[in-house]
C-alpha cells in the first residue's frame, strides 16, 4: 500500500479507521479486518475493522445505557441544538478533508463530494439542530369522559423513540448518514450507525469529530462490517427500538420482515427508477441537458437517478441524440482530476452489475445508441450508456433498477400513454416533468406514483421538504418535520381534574 495517492495527498497511514464504540475508538473485538479500494485505480488504501456480534452488542448496549444517562436524557434542546452545531463546524472546518476522503473511498467527483456529500452535510446537521428546541407536543380536550361529567384534560408529548440503528449505502456514504443522524440526535434518540462495507472511511472519521465535539458516551456510535453480519445483528437485537435503512429494495424487504417479528419501528428508503418526461413543447436543449444530468449524476448511483427517459414522439431523436453526444464525449477519470466528468462506479462488484444489465439490454433488443462497455483503463469504470426502446416492449432496463450510468428511452404519444408508462413500475421515489406549461405539468405530477417529483429539474432535495418513496421505494418519510415525527414516539398522558 502507498503512503499517500497520487491526487489526494492523503497520508494513508494516518487515516481513522477504528470504530466509535461507547465513546471510544476501537478495533473489532476479533482483531478482524477487511480492505478497502480506491474504485478510480482499484489500489488498497485501508483497512477497516469488521466489527462481530459482540462489537455490535457493545455499540448497542452503549447506545442503550447513554439513552438512560442523565447528561443525555435530561440535556436542554439548547444545549443539544448547540452540541449539533458545533458537529456542523467541525464538519465545516474539516470539510477538505472529509471530501477527499469521500473522493478516495467512493470515487466521487471532488466537487460533489464538496458540494454534496459533505457541503450538503453541514446544512443538514443546521437544519436539524434547530429542530432540537421546535419540538412540541398538543393539548386535546376529551369529548368522551368518563363516568360523564369528569373534567379531563389530556397531553401528547413527543418522546425520542429510543436506540436507533441507522443502516445506510455506499453512494453519498456521508450525505446519507447525516440524513438519518441529525434528525435522530435532535430529538434526543441515541444511534448505532453502521455505513456501507464499501464506504466507510468518512462515517469513521465523522465520529472523530463527534467525540471532539462533546456528544456523551453510547449517544453515537458506528460500527464497521458486512450486511449480513453486523447489518443482520443490529437489526436483530432486542435492544434497538428502531431500524432506518437507506439502501436496496431486496435488503428494505428482508429488514421489514426482521423488524415486524417484535414490531421493531421501520424508516425504509429504497431503490428507483424514475421517469423523466419531456413533453413536446419543451425547449430540447433544456430537455437534453436535465436528462443527462438526471442520469450521469454521480455516475448514476443515485437512488433517485432518471434512468427512463420518455420523449414525447416529435422531439424523441434529437432528444435522445444530444443525451447520446454528452455520453460519447464524457471525459471519464479519477474524481480528483478537475476534467473528469464521469468518475468511477464504486467497486469491481457493482461494475461488473451493471455491465451485466447492459448486456441484458442488447440481448433483449434494445437499441444502443451509446457507451455499453467498461473504459480501457483501471479502476472501476463504465462508459455513460444510452439505450432507446423505440418499440415499447417490456425490457428488463425499464423495470429493474441498474444503479448506474445507463439510460433507457422511449418515445411516447400522449400524456395518458407516458403517465401508465411512468407508473408501470413496482418503485415510486421519484420523477420529473419536463414542459413550459405549468398546468399540463401539475396535471401530470398529480398522477405520478412518485414520493418526489420535481418541475424542469431534477434531483433537488433540501432539508425543508419530504424525502422519499412510495410502492416499493420505500415507507416513511426524511426531511423536515416528516423526519422529527420518524424519530418520535407519541405519547397521551391523560389527567382528569
Ligand atoms: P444495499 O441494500 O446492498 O446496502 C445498504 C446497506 O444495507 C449497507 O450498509 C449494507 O451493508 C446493509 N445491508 C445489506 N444487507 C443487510 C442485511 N441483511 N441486514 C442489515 N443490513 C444489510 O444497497 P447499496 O448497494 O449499498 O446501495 C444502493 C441501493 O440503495 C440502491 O437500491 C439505491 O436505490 C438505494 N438508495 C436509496 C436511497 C433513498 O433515499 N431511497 C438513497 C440512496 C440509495
């Protein structure tokens, strides 16, 4: 292993890669590791411990007594809403580094990594903070007494709902910690945060600086480890009262099914694949542009990618065209080189999936009209791919979420036809409509099966406003004050007089 990489500057031998257990940094119990890949060369840069059973036990039996701690139960929402902005600081203040880092570890584009991953970070943790002290309850006067004549008066009081283990994915490894943490801190939940196997770097040192920032001990721990071993224990112990998950379909169903075995609480933010609709009137140099960018975005690895794109018939080939030309030309590279603007895919693992569904498509018949290989070079790498359907026959790529930097499109011709098409999918997270009239616009957002759907863009999310699916994208709501009532339990507490 190198000391340093070639762009970063990163001195791998100083990179925090113990897990945060009780306050404190930790190997796994078993001495046991596993290693880590840059995804632009395929180079080892770390390696991580694998946490066991007993590591995860530990990480939620700190969880469970910090829960029960004075100094964490009996904070002020002041003193947590500060605890919380002084996280955002650090966050801030390291916000280089951790990019990089990011960049490293996932193989983002610098600038997404800065602006996003962990630009977006910091807004998030804000955001949140302010939550801390805006939590309230409600009054209710009863129309039921009884016996009758009894005075009541009852309150409902909004509880943390207790120890939260927090599952998420590889894409913005720090993004969706931040998601699910923030909100669960505000409202005085403690958490066990397990990040992906692939993309764990970041979620470490964050809990570097979450001791640095002063949060008590067991208020935030994460362990380090495979799904099916450290995943399937958190989700399984009897000690966690609630499980958010951000990651595939297939993981949210069997993760369901644990959870209802003791009525565990369940957030589950799944997979996609949304439609991006260009109506007729729509200027197609704009249409192109969103398309593309709704696609390529973080080399598709966007829950909310538009990988369906469906163009109304008069603009569908120039359309599709100028979508082709932007994959053709996409300088692909290390995400540290400024000029690259397709980086690579996170692992040999996820490489490999989706060369498969890109000859899935061929051999189905779908037109290719771009990319459809990996790139001659190292590192985990897939040229920008464009596929049309021009015949309307059901494909594997308009129903099965790739996860990755390949488009399908299809020509469409009326708004009924496209809104079955759009809604022909077992997913519902997301969709945008393309148009310059706003009333077939709304018209056609009202009828998506979509937990999002954004007017002339795409993949815009903000703290403020709701996150995430309906059919099998997923159950439960981030953002806002969607997220506050998912890490609060209510409760009545009824008082005659
Ligand atoms: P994944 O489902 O394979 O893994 C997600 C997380 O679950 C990882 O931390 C993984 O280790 C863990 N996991 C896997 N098996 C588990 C088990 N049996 N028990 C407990 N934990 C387990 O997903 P991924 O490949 O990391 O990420 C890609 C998926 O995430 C895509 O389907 C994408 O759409 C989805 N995603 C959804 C959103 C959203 O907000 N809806 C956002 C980003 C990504």
């Amino acid at each position: 292993m190198k000391s340093t990489t070639a762009f970063s500057g990163i001195d791998l031998s100083q990179l925090q890669t113990r897990m945060l257990i009780n306050g404190e940094l930790r190997n796994a119990s078993s001495g046991s590791t596993f290693t880590l890949h840059d995804p632009a060369t395929g180079q080892e840069i770390a390696r991580v411990p694998q946490a066991t059973n007993a590591d995860v036990d530990a990480a939620v039996q700190a969880a469970r007594t910090a829960l029960q701690n004075v100094s964490w139960r009996e904070m002020l929402p002041a003193a947590r809403e500060r605890l919380l902005q002084k996280l955002a600081d650090l966050l801030e203040r390291h916000a280089d580094e951790l990019a990089k880092l990011e960049t490293l570890n996932q193989g983002m584009l610098l600038g997404v990594a800065q602006a996003v991953d962990v630009g977006a970070s910091v807004q998030w943790l804000r955001y949140m903070a302010g939550w801390a002290t805006k939590i309230h309850g409600d009054s209710i006067d009863i129309s039921f007494p009884m016996p009758p004549g009894t005075k009541y008066q009852a309150i409902v009081r909004r509880q943390p709902v207790g120890v939260v283990g927090a599952i998420v994915p590889w894409n913005f490894p720090l993004l969706m910690a931040i998601w699910k943490i923030a909100p669960a801190l505000a409202c005085g939940c403690t958490v066990v945060l397990k990040p992906a196997s692939d993309t764990p770097l970041t979620a470490l040192r964050f809990a570097e600086l979450a001791l640095e920032a002063g949060f008590p001990p067991g208020v935030l721990n994460v362990i380090v480890g495979s799904g099916s071993t450290a995943g399937a224990a958190l989700v399984q112990h009897p000690d966690v009262n609630k499980i958010t998950l951000t990651g595939s379909t297939e993981v949210g169903v069997w993760i369901g099914q644990q959870c209802a075995n003791t009525v565990k609480r369940v957030a589950l933010e799944l997979g996609g694949k949304s439609p991006v609709i260009v109506l007729d009137d729509c200027d197609p140099a704009v249409a192109a542009a969103g398309a593309s960018a709704a696609i390529f975005f973080n080399q598709g690895q966007v829950c909310t990618a538009g990988s369906r794109l469906y163009v109304q018939k008069k603009q569908f080939e120039r359309v599709v065209e100028s979508v082709a030309d932007t994959a053709r030309n996409a300088v692909l590279g290390s995400g540290f080189d400024p000029a690259t603007q397709i980086g690579p895919l996170v692992s040999q693992r996820q490489r490999e999936n989706v060369l498969r569904f890109i000859d899935t498509g061929v051999k189905e018949g779908a037109q290719l009209v771009a990319g459809g290989t990996a790139a001659d070079r190292d590192g985990y790498f897939v040229q920008p791919t464009v596929f049309a359907n021009t015949t309307g026959r059901p494909l594997t790529l308009t129903r099965e979420e790739v996860f990755g930097p390949v488009l399908i499109a299809q020509p469409y011709d009326d708004l009924e036809e496209v809104v079955r098409e759009a809604n022909n999918t077992v997913y519902g997270l997301a969709a945008s409509v393309w148009t310059s009239n706003i009333s077939k616009a709304l018209r056609v957002a009202e009828r998506l099966d979509a937990g999002t759907v954004w007017i002339n863009s795409h993949n815009v999310v903000d703290p403020n406003m709701p996150f995430g699916g309906f059919k099998q994208s997923g159950i439960g709501r981030e953002h806002g004050r969607s997220a506050i009532e998912a890490y609060t339990e209510c409760k009545s507490i009824c008082i005659a007089y």
